[in-house]
C-alpha cells in the first residue's frame, strides 16, 4: 500500500545491527516449549532480537520476531499436503534494516498514508514526519515496524507483544500502550488481535503488513481475489483518497466474484496508472460490527485458499507493484508483482477526511481489532 521507495534511511541506519550471525540459543516459554524462541541479533544498545516460532496441530508454522513484530515466515499444507512458505521474508535480522518494504510488520501508529503529514485534533495540529514525499506513512521515519517490542509466549500457538509509543513520538499525542497478539490456530488460522489504551487523544490505525503468495514462487496474477465491497476510495497523485467513496461497478476494482489479478491489472484507468497497479482501499459491505470475511484469495497452481475475515471497516489490496528485484529470501527474489498484500485497516488520511470512519481514540477507551487470515485447499 506504498510507493516502497527507499526513505528513512537514516533512521533505519540508528537501528544497525552488531552482529545477525549469533548463534541461536534455546528458551523455555511459559509453555514449557523449549524450542519456540532463538536469538536473532542483537541491537546497538545491547537488546536482543528475538525469533519465535509457533506450531499448530495440523504442522503449520508461523516465525515472529519482536523487532517490528514481523511476520518472518507462514507455512502451511498445499492440496497435496506439502507444506510451503505463503509470506515474503528475509534471511536475517540485518536485512530487515534495510529500506523497508515493511515484509510482515505490524504497522501503526497509523497504516497507511496521512496527506501532508498533518492533521488537527482538538484544534491542535500535529506536524507528522514526511517519509513518502510530502506525506507520512506507516507512522512515520521510525513506526512501530522498527521498534523492539515486548515479547510473551502464551502457549505454543500464541505469541502477545506489547509496545509503548510516547507521546510525542513521531508527532503523535499521547503515550499509547499496545497490545498485539498472534495466535496460530488449529483450523490453519493465523490470528491477529490488536488493543490499545491512551492517555490523551490521538489517532490510531493498526495493520500487519505481510506480503503473501500462495504458489509460495512466480507472480501472483494467476492469484483469483474475491473482495466484499461496492466501493472503493480513489487516490490522488500522491496516493492520498480524494474522498470519494466510488461504486467499483465497471471499473477494474470490481472484485465481488473471484477474478485473476492479472486480469484487469493493466487497463489504461487513471487509478491504476496512479497506483502501477492495485494500491487501494476498498469499503468493506459488512453487517455489523464483529469478525467477518471480507475477502478470499485462490491459486489454482497449488491449491491454497486464503480468507481474510477482520474486525475493519477497510482493507488496502496491494500488488507488489514496487517490488523490483532488490531483495531477495527463503530461496527468492522478490520481483514485482511476486506478492500481494490484504491490510485491514481504517480508511488511509481519516485523521482529514471527517466523512470516513473515525481514527480517534480517547482516554479510558480501548481500541481493539481482530484480523484473521484463514488457510485450506480446494
């Protein structure tokens, strides 16, 4: 859901890592799990970056790791029951300080684009950082994809990781106190539940940003996507929504029966050009306000069926069209278009569209989301 230009370099460049070839070493969780978490590297101040690993009954697996909260890798069976990685990862901790594509990250404080890196609460405005031309994404020069997070082994399918965002950091208001908990289900589910408290108003939109694809190698455009929606929100130049809430009918974001990637993907509409592809925010048709699937992805090749059921009111479908070949792991090169991404969020640049669903959260409320992207085979 970004142009994936290098930026932030600097910033980035504070977070090196000492060294990401240690040796692992082993951990009892509270489990009693012995082999669910290894040493990653270590970060300039001494802290260490941890990998954990989390199995299911059926022998799905799914790595984590508390730097950015990142979703390393996702293994689960195809229709003849081989199992294969379905998200984009790297090789070691080092390669995650690179400019970031933001592979498998929680995203927040805010997912997706603030216009102008501004906005006004309260009538106060908020000078954001400017990462992404004259716009602040993903939360800014240092999001929470580039902080060490807190990490607790629940059980050898749970992982919960907890982070305080202070006031002021990057620009935001108030000492935000996060909660995100990974669950790997024995239905080959991998759950994502997210909560929040504040000490002062500000705004919150909290995504994971895995890049997935089910051939587990190749381009996606075979991929069949099937998205709940009769809109959509058209983007700007500079990718930021107009505002409008646009019926997808006859256009080629109209995803309400499954329909190739490939298909429409390069049609001269002045949406795509914008984007080089799929890039957009679609409006969810739901019914209420709990868990419900919003969206469904098939690979013919090898089976694999992916649903995305969330808690959001949006979800960005992006195509990897800025992926060039540069970064490479688990055996591939991540060319463009080799991967997709389904991040259920709030609508992007909420905090000054007043017409889109709010992003404020206050004092003595919680905000809570609920995503889960849910694997089986045809």
């Amino acid at each position: 859901m970004d142009k994936r230009k290098a930026s932030g370099v600097a910033s980035i460049a504070l977070l090196a890592v000492i060294s990401s070839g240690c040796s692992a070493r082993t951990a009892t969780s509270q489990s009693g799990n012995t082999d669910m978490k290894t040493t990653w590297g270590m970060t300039p101040d001494g802290q260490t970056v941890e990998l954990y690993t989390l199995r299911n009954s059926k022998g799905a697996e799914a790595r984590i790791m508390n730097y950015g909260g990142v979703l390393v890798s996702l293994k689960v069976p195809d229709r003849t029951g081989t199992f294969g990685d379905v998200v984009a990862g790297l090789d070691s901790f080092q390669d995650y300080l690179k400019p970031p594509p933001y592979f498998g990250a929680i995203i927040g404080r805010y997912g997706n684009r603030i216009g102008d890196a501004r906005f006004s609460l309260n009538g106060v405005e908020y000078k954001l950082s400017k990462n992404d031309g004259q716009n602040s994404l993903h939360g800014g020069a240092r999001g929470f994809d580039k902080r060490l997070w807190h990490a607790t082994p629940l059980s050898p399918q749970s992982l919960e990781l907890r982070y305080r965002s202070a006031d002021g950091e990057e620009g935001y208001p108030g000492n935000l106190d996060v909660t995100v908990k990974y669950t790997l289900t024995d239905a080959n589910e991998l759950r994502i539940d997210y909560s929040a408290t504040t000490d002062k108003e500000t705004v919150i939109n909290l995504t994971n940003h895995s890049y997935f694809n089910l051939a587990g190698e190749g381009d996606i455009l075979a991929h069949e996507v099937m998205i709940n929606a009769d809109r959509f929100t058209p983007i700007d130049k500079g990718l930021i929504p107009t505002g409008e809430l646009k019926d997808v009918t006859g256009t080629p974001f109209d995803f309400r029966t499954a329909t190739p990637i490939g298909k429409r993907i390069e049609e001269k509409d002045q949406q795509l050009i914008f984007a080089g592809g799929y890039d957009h925010n679609w409006v969810l048709n739901r019914t209420g306000n709990g868990l419900e699937t919003v969206a469904k992805v098939t690979d013919p090749k090898s089976g694999r069926v992916m649903e995305v059921l969330t808690t959001q009111p949006g979800l960005q479908f992006y195509t990897g069209n800025f992926l060039d070949g540069t970064l490479k792991g688990n055996g591939r090169t991540y060319t463009r278009r080799s991967a997709f991404c389904m991040e259920t969020q709030h609508f992007p640049d909420s905090p000054n569209k007043p017409s889109f669903p709010s992003t404020v959260l206050k004092p003595g409320s919680t905000y809570q989301s609920t995503t889960v992207y849910r694997f089986s085979t045809l």
